[in-house]
C-alpha cells in the first residue's frame, strides 16, 4: 500500500459522497485501491491492451485530492526502463477519466467490471 496515496484515512476513497455502480454494490466515488486498479485494468483492456501479453506497471496515488493510477508501458528499444503511459483517475461525480500527460482529463466510457 503507498503511503502517498492516502493522506487521512484507513481506505483509499476519492470523497465521502455515494454513488453506486449499475450493479448497486460498488460507491462509484468510495472505490478502494484494489477497486480503482480494477476499473483502471478493465478500461485498458477495453482500449485493446493486452495485459496478459505486456508489461504493464500500475501505480496507484492521491493527488491535488484525487485518487489516481499511474500507467507504465516499457520503453520502445529498452523495455528494462518503464516510462509512463497514462494517468487515469476518479472524478466528483464517480466517473474515471484518462490523461496522456497533457494534464488534460476526458471521462472513459468503460464502466465499472460489475462481477
């Protein structure tokens, strides 16, 4: 568990806000870290990562009060340095959005992997 990412708590929520899954049994804006890597792993898969054929390193943090997932991919020539792909994180209304490191975030429109 990173310290990092949380900063006042025992779980690893992005607001104290509810809001549930289609399912009704995940807080979509309570997610706990093994949650959000979750959803994060689902919305690569969707974008056509395969995961079980890459490496593929996630780093989950808290930052300027949001939780986020680091994405690292080896680089291209020397796959032994990993460099960051992608940030992913949970907005206030409970939806994940990506960033290809512009700092600009667009909502994902994978949902949550209801089991």
């Amino acid at each position: 568990n990173n310290p990092s990412a949380n900063t006042d708590d025992a779980d690893d929520d992005t607001d104290d806000t509810s809001d549930t899954s289609s399912s009704g049994t995940v807080d979509m804006k309570n997610l706990t870290q093994n949650q959000l890597l979750d959803w994060v792993r689902a919305a690569l898969a969707d974008n056509g990562w395969r995961l079980d054929k890459i490496k593929v390193e996630l780093q989950p943090a808290f930052e300027d009060g949001y939780a986020v997932v680091r994405v690292y991919t080896p680089m291209t020539g020397d796959p032994s340095i990993m460099k960051r792909d992608c940030i992913y994180r949970v907005n206030s209304d409970g939806e994940l959005e990506v960033s290809m490191g512009d700092g600009n975030f667009t909502v994902v429109s994978t949902p949550y992997p209801d089991n």
